[in-house]
C-alpha cells in the first residue's frame, strides 16, 4: 500500500525538473513545496552551503 502523500527532494546532482519527473513516474502529483538553507562551520562561522528544496506529492487518483 502506497503513501498518500511523500515529500521529494531535490537530490544535489538533478535538476527541479526531473525531480518533478521523478514524481509523476511515482505516481505522484505536486501539491506544496518547501525550501531551507543549508549552512555548514567555516572557521567556526556558519557559511551557506546550498538551499535544499523539497516538494509534497499526493498520490493521483487512477
């Protein structure tokens, strides 16, 4: 039994679009989407590092 809704993220070596591929191969639909920074310590001080993007898929009705 599948998950009626799962979040996605967008791995460091694909794109937003085939992130979203992805998803519909699945069998998914995008329905919300959230991003955060990511900081890592240089020196002691947080420095950005990327921004990590994630979208919420619901389960398509077939």
């Amino acid at each position: 039994m599948s998950k009626k809704q799962v979040w996605y993220e967008v791995q460091e070596d694909e794109t937003i679009e085939q992130c979203l591929e992805r998803m519909e191969r699945d069998g998914y639909s995008v329905c919300g989407r959230k991003e955060e920074p990511v900081f890592h310590l240089v020196d002691g001080q947080p420095t950005y590092l990327r921004q990590k993007i994630q979208f919420k898929g619901m389960l398509r009705k077939e």
